[in-house]
C-alpha cells in the first residue's frame, strides 16, 4: 500500500517561503510606489517640477487603472490564467515602468531629443475635459515620469490581487487571516523603508535625485526574479491538484443593481475620501514637514516613518478586537475623528508651535487611524452587499477609490500652488489650506460612518457584531 504524498502547501516551510517570496516582492512594489515621495524639494529644485507638476506625476499611478479600467482587466487575467503567470507579467510591468520613469528623472534625459519632444509635445489646456495629468507648460521629465508610473501602476494593482490570490492558495485551512496580516505588514513597513531611504540615497554626493529611483528600479527587477521562483513552487502545486479559490468575477450586468443600493455608496464614499486623506497625503508629508518644522528631508522623514510602522504594528491587534468584539461601524467613526484631529494639527497647530512632540503625537494618531478603517471597513462590505454581487461590488469600490487617489495629488498640488502665489523656495510653501482639504474629507467620512451606524441599527447588519460567532 502506498504511502499518500503530502501537498506541498501542507510543509509550514513550503507554504511561508512562498508568502515570503510574494510578500518580498509586494515590498519593492511599496517601496517604488512612494520612492520620489520624500524628495518633493530636489524635484522642484533638480528638475523644475512646481507643486501642480508634482501633483499630476503623483496622480498618475492610478490614471490607466481608472480610465482605461485595467483594475477590471487584471482581475480577468488573473481568473483566466492563475497566480503565476499573473505575477510574471506584473512583476514585468512593473519594471517597465520604473525603468521608464528613472529614465525621466535621470540625467541623460536633460538636453536629450526625448526631452525636446515632451516639452512640445502633450501640452493640453488644463480644460474640464482634460482628465489626463498633462498639461501645458508640465515639464518634460514630470509627463514622461508620469507615463512610466502610469504603467507600474498597473503592474502593483495586478500584483496586489495576486498576492492576496497567492496567499489563499498556500494557507486555505491554515494560518490564512495571520498569513494575510503579516503580508500586509510588510507591505506598510515598506512605506518606513522608503521615507528613510529615498533621501539617503538622494543625499550622497553628488545629490541625485534619480538615484533613489534607479535603486527601486533594481529593487522590482529582484522582485520580478522573486515571481519567478515563486512560478516554480506554483506550478509544484498545481501538480498535485490544488486547486485556486477564485473571487466572484467582475459581471457588467451586476453594475445597475450594485449602483442601486444605498449601503454601496455610503461604503464606496467613504473608502474613497478616507483613503485620499490617506495615500495622496503621504505624497505631501515630507515636504509638509520640512516646511512646518524647518527639517531636512532626512530628519522630516525620522519623524514620519513612525506613521507606517505604527499601523503596522497595531492592525493585528485591531484585526482581532474586531473578530472577538465586534463594534465595526464605531471603529470606522473614530478612526475619522481621529484623521480629521490629526490633518487639523498639521493644518494650524504645528506651523504655530513647530512642536516636535505634537508633530509626532498626531503622526502615531494617524497610524492607528490607519490601523482603524481598513480593519473596520473591508470585513463589513460582506455584511452589506449580497455575496453574489460581491466580486463585481469590490471592483467598484476599488476602482472609485483609484478616482479619488488619482484626483486628489493633483488637487493638493494646484491647491498649494494657488495659495503659495510667488513661493519658488520649495521648503516654503504654507500647508494650511492643503491639510484643510484633507481635514475636510475626514468630516465627510465620518459623516458617512454616523450613517452606516444609523442604517445598520434600523436594518441590523451586524456590523457592530463580532465576526466570530460564538
């Protein structure tokens, strides 16, 4: 009688050398998404990016995602050819795009004929039907580097729903949900990463600012190889008859009833306002520092990298309060109270005080704000839509949260401009009406969140309900 052979997703070691490939290379996808994030002085300074060019580069990662509706075509490739051969081309995408963009930042671009046609090139009227980032008077390396970030971005949008996809396949049965947050973990740690050494790396002399960026690049072509090693673990396991756990695919019929409910929309608003208060702020928050605080960019971003590191560290912890106790509507109104506290301090209290201990209070405040809404937010879209419409209602959601992070760096940008008239010192510019945008958008959001409360009370949800029935 022979022996059953074992899966090779039931050795502890196997199945974690995968989630360690796969969450590896998601890192370097974090790092290269916020690599030039940090260096918004070098930029204006180095390659004559105004805070309007920089906000439409910064806009541009979610631009093909958004109007070309590649979050919904990646979602079919992934369904239609599975976890590996998916992340290949994801990690190839990506890279295309990086190279691309150092290319745009580096110096054999200055004086190039490639410089010479962007700048006469794309120069669109900045009209109500212009929704793309370029513009008339954009600097050449800005539209260029937009392109190439465009492109990554579809590439790290493929790569984040393959990850999660990846990760199901190896531990269904297992250590799933700890597999899923050690995973995200990582990824918020790479946000730490790249804060602190985006301007290291800027900073050796001779100061470059494309330095920074040519390292992400060969970070995403590590990750590209990391892919591929983890193709061959996959195909192992294909072998052996394991079968992937698909979502719900994207169903055009299901918009019109999706659009219908009213528990879509408070969800959907509130996940795109929360976030652009949260991601398109990371973009700013270097340079909102320096300018606050009088800080290098290395010493803005010792006091910054606490905000990942602190949502990072805290979600678990959320995570399981929110499984045993329950209280999601409530979690998600207080982590807007405490965005709105936070971006209101960086408003008018720390340019008043240029207080190090406020600075880096509403900082940790706003990690667990961080920590709050995503633990909060995504196991309770379950309880509100119907499972045969939730694959198609997350797409939505995503895809109008990809609206707001591609529109609000843009706006932050022609905001600080605007309020800034003749500032062309970059660690100058005056934040206040930036961080009340941001600030602004907290308010909605909890208004939104006192609502779902509300719905869920008449209707009984169950969102203030653990998730872990006893």
């Amino acid at each position: 009688m022979s022996e059953k052979i074992a899966k090779l997703s039931d050795s502890a070691a196997a199945r974690w050398t995968a989630l360690v490939l796969l969450a590896a290379a998601n890192l370097f996808a974090y790092i290269f998404m916020d690599v030039l994030s940090p260096l918004q002085d070098l930029l204006q300074t180095q390659r004559g990016w105004d805070p309007v060019a920089y906000g439409h580069y910064a806009g541009s990662e979610t631009f093909l995602n958004v109007f070309v509706f590649f979050l919904i075509f990646a979602g079919i490739i992934l369904d239609k050819m599975g976890v590996r051969f998916t992340a290949i081309l994801s990690g190839a995408v990506m890279v295309a795009g990086a190279v691309i963009k150092y290319y745009a930042v580096s110096e054999a671009f200055i004086g190039s004929g490639t410089e010479a046609w962007f700048q006469a090139h794309l120069n669109l009227p900045e009209a109500w039907w212009n929704v793309t980032p370029f513009y008339s008077g954009m600097p050449g390396s800005a539209k260029l580097a937009a392109i190439g970030f465009m492109i990554f971005g579809c590439g790290c949008e493929m790569a984040g729903i393959t990850v999660s996809r990846g990760i199901v396949k190896w531990f269904q049965g297992k250590e799933m949900a700890l597999a899923m947050g050690v995973e995200m973990a990582i990824a918020r740690i790479g946000v730490a990463i790249v804060m602190l050494g985006s301007p290291l790396i800027a900073n050796i002399a001779p100061v470059s600012v494309s330095r920074p960026v040519a390292f992400g690049a060969v970070l995403l072509c590590i990750g590209l190889i990391l892919f591929i090693v983890y193709g061959f673990m996959d195909k192992k396991l294909d072998q052996q008859g394991v079968q992937e756990e698909k979502d719900d695919p994207f169903k055009v019929s299901d918009i019109g009833k999706i659009l219908s409910l009213k528990m879509f929309w408070i969800v959907a608003l509130l996940c795109v306002l929360y976030y652009s208060a949260i991601f398109p702020f990371q973009k700013y928050a270097i340079n909102m520092l320096q300018c606050n605080l009088g800080y290098t960019a290395q010493q803005a971003s010792l006091v910054f990298f606490v905000f990942p590191l602190g949502a990072a560290a805290v979600t678990p912890f959320l995570g399981n309060f929110l499984d045993r106790k329950g209280k999601g509507a409530t979690m998600l109104i207080l982590g807007a109270v405490l965005m709105i506290v936070c971006h209101l301090t960086f408003a008018l209290v720390v340019p008043a005080t240029q207080s190090v201990i406020i600075t880096y209070i509403a900082i940790i405040l706003l990690g667990i704000s961080f920590s709050l809404v995503p633990a909060a937010l995504w196991p309770s879209v379950p309880k509100l839509i119907d499972n045969k419409l939730l694959g198609s209602a997350y797409a939505l959601i995503f895809w109008i949260q990809n609206i707001g992070l591609y529109a609000f760096p843009m706006i932050i940008g022609s905001v600080l401009s605007s309020t800034n008239p003749g500032v062309t010192d970059p660690l100058k510019y005056n934040y206040t009406v930036p961080m009340l945008v941001f600030a602004s958008l907290g308010v909605v959001a909890m208004l939104l969140g006192f609502l779902l409360k509300i719905e869920d009370k008449k209707k009984g949800y169950g969102l203030e309900e653990p998730n872990i029935k006893s």
